[in-house]
C-alpha cells in the first residue's frame, strides 16, 4: 500500500487537507503525525467549536470527527459539516461501537492503527463523487 494520499481529481491543492477533530490531545497529535506523514495537510483542532472555524475559512477534503467532544458533540459536527459541504468526505471514529456510528463515508474504530488510516483516507478519496 502506498503511504501517499492522492489529490482528489480536480482539486487545485497540492496535498488532501484532512480536518482532524479530537478533543484528546494524544489522538489528536496521533492522527495529525499520521495524516502528515501520509503527505496529506492535516488541520487539528480540539473541539467541534473550533472545526467551524476552521471551516469557514478552508474547505476540507477529509473531516475526521470523534464522537465524544465536549460542548457540541460530533454527530451534530458531523451532520453540519454534510449538510454544509457535501464533498467533504466524513470520517467517524470513537471508542462506541461502529453500529452507533452516524451515517459516513467511513469509520475508523479506536484504536486504530496507521495502515488502518491511510486505508479509509485512500477509499474515501477514491469513492467520493468530485
């Protein structure tokens, strides 16, 4: 398997920018190193608060939400981000089990490992309508 993501088609950025959210500094940084390593553009942010900020300046090609998130939580960051950016593909993952997952184009159960990431980053690039 490579360990390089590739550009959406189309896209006019140089790497895949991958909004990564988790309110738990360890994942957070373990999914940045990963996303980053992967040649991709990770954008971390520790709340769902926060994600939108992020958002509404840049538009993600990948958003990897948790579910346990203080304040908003990430099924409501989740259906947000589908309804407002339907080409952002959405990646769920969380310690709960997968079949209480939202609707997403993937889940990644914790843990993870590195193969299992690059994995869903791989098929959600290369299924999403663009």
């Amino acid at each position: 398997m490579s360990t390089s993501i590739p550009v959406p088609r189309g896209s006019t950025q140089a790497a895949l920018t991958v909004l990564v959210v988790d309110d738990e500094e360890d994942q957070r940084s373990l999914l940045t190193t990963h996303v980053t390593r992967a040649g991709c553009r990770p954008v971390p942010v520790a709340s769902a608060e926060q994600a939108l900020v992020e958002i509404a300046t840049l538009v993600p090609d990948v958003a990897v939400i948790d579910l346990n998130l203080p304040g908003m939580d990430g099924r409501t960051l989740a259906r947000i981000v589908r309804e407002r950016f339907p080409d952002c593909a959405l990646v769920i993952t969380s310690v709960l089990d997968p079949q209480d997952y939202p609707e997403a184009d993937a889940v990644l159960p914790k843990p993870f490992t590195r193969s299992r990431l690059l994995e869903v980053l791989q098929d959600v690039v290369r299924t999403r309508p663009r």
